[in-house]
C-alpha cells in the first residue's frame, strides 16, 4: 500500500497517533484534539436523548427558515392536516395508540400534541395471552379486505372541517375621493338590492355590486350642504341621506327623485336607521326622532338621554329594541313605545359608535369604544347585564355580526386601523385585515353575508370576503378593473 495513502487514511481515523511529517513531533495543529481517546477503526454514533418521533418528523421543516416554514404553513394548509392525519394512522397500526378522528393542525404546537398523544415506545415486544375477537375495536376482521384496524377505519371516516381561509388582501378596491375622516358620520351602507351607497362630500353615489356601474343619487352642494349619513331601507329601495345643515331626506333609489325631507334636528345628523317603515335619526343636537315617512312630518317621537351627540343607532332584529351611542361615553337602549331609556350601559370611556346586536342570540348586543376605551363589551338587554370585554388595542369605530356564524367583523382606528374578525364567546382572533393608511370609520356587509365593505379617510373602499364558507375562485381581475374611480 502506498504510504502517503496509509499515513492519511490513519490519519482520519486517529490523527493524534500518527507521525507528522517533520519527524515524530507532537502534533499542534487545529486538526489535532486536545483530548486523548481511544478510537478502533469504526464509528459508532451516541444516539443517547434522541427523540426519534420528534427529530424524524421534524427533518424536513427544520431546514427551513422560520420565515419558509410560516409561508409554507399558511399556503397548504390542506396538505399540512393531511400530513397530520397521515401520521396518526401511522401511530394507530405502528403503536396501537388508538386515534379515531383527525386533530385540527390550525396551531404549530397541535402537531407535536398529535406526536406526544401517548408514551408508548417506538418498538414494543408484546405477548398476548387470549386472542382479542375480530370484531374489536383494535382487531382487523378476517373477512376484510383492508389490512388497517378499525380505529384506522374510524379515523379515515372521521368528517374533515375544512381549513378556514381569509384573504389578507381585499379582492376590490375602489377609489373614493372626498370620503370625509370623521369619527362621528356613517357614509357608506349596502342595501339588499346589491348597491352601495357611498357619501362623498356633498353628493351620494351608488355603486352596482352587480355592474359595477357608478350613478350619481343627489347633489346637496346647490343648498351649501353636505352629506353626513346614509342608510338604506330593509328592502332596498329607498336611500335616507343625513345632511350637515339638519335635514333627513329620503330617495327612491330606482327613479332617483327625492320623495321627502324633514326638519326637525338642529344640526348635523350622523347616525340613520330604519325600522320598517320608521326612520330613527340621531343629530349633533343630542336628540333622537323616530318618524315613520308615510306620515305627515309632524308626527315624530324625541328621545333625548344623551348629552353629547349621538354617532351611533342600530334596531334590533326583532324590532322592538333601538340601541344608540353618544359622544357622552354611554349605551343606551329605548324600547319602541317609551320616550325614556329602558337600560343605560356607562362602562366605555369613549364615544361609542359601534353598535351591532347579534342576529343568533337574542338580546344580545355588541359595542365599541373610541380611542380611550378601545373596548370590546357585550351585554345582555334582556337581563340588563354585562357579559364580557376585550380591550382591541385600537379606537373601536365599527362592528357587524356574521349571519352565518357566531362571528363578527370590528374596524378600528388609532392607532392601528386594523381590521379583527372575532369569534363568539370565545372572543378569538380568527383574522387580522390590513391595508388602510387612514382609520377604519366605514363598514358595511353585503347582502349575502359574505362580504364586507370597510371605508377610511385614505379615501378608498376596500372589500373583503370575511365570511366566505367557501373561496370564491371567478375570474382574476385586472388592475383597471380592481381600481375604479368613483366619480
């Protein structure tokens, strides 16, 4: 053998018993260890604390970046649940651990919940003394054509919910110019008839969900007014517009004809709903007035509890119950033959504007504080109780509840201009919507529930599919059709 060849072969396997070539000299080099051991000439490893389940599972994802693996995750989610019920039927005819439905993979550390279900070792070596009959739970019958258990069988059956999806990016954005950056007005609303309604200085605009069509409703600005609420009837048909010199005036949105306007607030009036028939309007001047618009004007209700002005109204589904918010930090809910409050909530330290009563529970209603509150309260109106509270981190400006699920969609301001989607009771985060430079002031849901339009002083209108049950997949839009200027 050559010699050269010899003396580094010896010295890859032990480099401290072989002669450098200056002659028998100690060996000082970086190559050299410090410690003297023994060696023979095979390598066994220690494989002493290693957790095979774990480490083997984990091989792939830990040569990625944290960054690779987020990205990864969150882009095949599907593939990642089928990895999870993969390696539960592993452990089911490998162990024995007796798995029968597929754990939810939506958190990181589910997945090593799944792994660590049971202790059992790797390897067992079991003798059994009575045969377990065929029709048990961990016995695969003979007369079946599949080698898995019935645990296995179980757990391929198990119903699958799929992975919930929301887009982080608005699938349309329209541009909004004049959209006003004030807290106290309500300038966009969607009606069931598929058209949004949009405030834009001194005109309102209606947008064709259907078309995309845009079509000019009014102009106040002949009168040297402004528009400072909209709000749509139950069946869509007629637009009240809220303006800043006082008056309510109601449109037939099909013809586009003004049909009335009435007096009766002394300022601006910013808050709108409708019950039925009955239009409720709150104003600068702190008073309510219910009027029902096939009468004449003179027949109106004043509801006066608030001392600052009132920013926020919304009937409840039942229509017996009108619940608004002021600028004096308080609640109140009025019943529809009383002039007096029948319940008042004072617990916000903000105005509060968002108000939205749940469509599942009844009684149930949902409320948002300004910037020194930035709470999310909900209270019982059949009791008079307070349920529960989250402080959002940001001015609550908007809330709306989903008509499919025990969820509901807040818009917020200062100082993130956010927007959460929140699972009830459990007041989970299930998405967090960014996009708007300005606060999130406007919110309104599309007639099928599905959709959300959110406006903000950065004068765009953004919409989300937030309660989508399934990803609607039509066709891509192009960037001249995805941003259309309203004028």
């Amino acid at each position: 053998m050559d010699q050269e060849y010899e003396r580094r072969l010896l010295r890859q396997i032990n480099p401290q018993n072989v002669p450098t070539e200056a002659g028998q000299a100690k060996c000082v080099s970086a190559t050299c260890s410090p410690v003297s051991v023994k060696s023979g000439d095979r390598f066994i490893p220690t494989r002493a604390g290693s957790n095979w389940s774990i480490n083997f599972h984990y091989a792939n994802e830990n040569c990625r970046s944290p960054n690779q693996n987020h990205k990864a995750k969150d882009a095949s989610s599907d593939s990642s649940k089928d990895a999870v019920a993969y390696t539960a039927l592993l452990r089911n005819e490998l162990l024995g651990a007796g798995i029968e439905s597929v754990p939810d993979p939506h958190t990181d550390d589910r997945r090593q919940a799944v792994l660590s279900h049971d202790s059992h070792s790797l390897f067992r070596y079991t003798v059994h003394a009575k045969r377990v009959p065929f029709d048990s739970d961990n016995e695969v019958s003979p007369y079946s054509l599949s080698p898995l258990s019935n645990k296995s069988h179980k757990l391929l059956r198990s119903p699958r919910k799929p992975a919930r999806k929301i887009s982080k990016i608005p699938f349309k954005v329209l541009d909004a110019p004049e959209l006003q950056d004030d807290f106290y007005l309500n300038l966009v609303d969607w009606s069931a008839g598929n058209l949004l309604s949009v405030g834009l200085g001194a005109c309102v605009y209606l947008w064709s969900a259907c078309t995309s069509q845009v079509t000019r409703l009014c102009d106040l600005s002949v009168d040297g007014d402004s528009v400072t609420s909209v709000c749509w009837n139950e069946r869509g048909s007629l637009v009240a517009v809220g303006t800043h010199k006082g008056y309510v005036q109601i449109w037939d949105a099909a013809g586009g004809r003004k049909l009335s306007s009435l007096e009766g607030h002394s300022a601006r009036v910013g808050a709108l709903a409708w019950n039925g028939e009955q239009l409720s309007s709150g104003s600068r001047d702190r008073v309510i007035l219910q009027r029902d618009v096939r009468t004449p004007p003179s027949a109106e209700r004043r509801l006066q509890g608030h001392r600052q002005e009132v920013c926020g109204l919304k009937w409840s589904p039942d229509h017996q119950h009108l619940a608004s918010g002021g600028n004096d930090n308080k609640l109140l809910v009025w019943n529809s033959s009383s002039l007096l409050p029948v319940q008042q909530y004072s617990d916000h330290l903000a105005a509060v504007k968002a108000i939205a009563w749940s469509p599942h529970q009844h009684g149930l209603l949902a409320s948002g504080g300004g910037t020194a509150d930035r709470c999310l309260r909900f209270w019982n109106t059949l009791t008079g109780q307070a349920l529960q509270s989250t402080d959002t981190g940001s001015q609550v400006c908007n809330l709306a509840w989903s008509k499919h699920a025990n969820e509901l969609v807040s818009t917020h301001g200062y100082s993130q201009n956010q927007i959460l989607v929140w699972k009830y009771p459990s007041l989970t985060q299930v998405a967090k919507l960014t996009g708007h430079s300005y606060r999130v002031l406007y919110l309104a849901v599309s007639p099928d529930g599905e959709a959300i339009v959110t406006g903000a002083g950065d004068e765009t209108l953004r919409f989300w599919n937030v309660f989508s049950k399934t990803r609607c997949t039509k066709e891509s839009k192009s960037v001249l059709n995805l941003f259309t200027r309203i004028r």
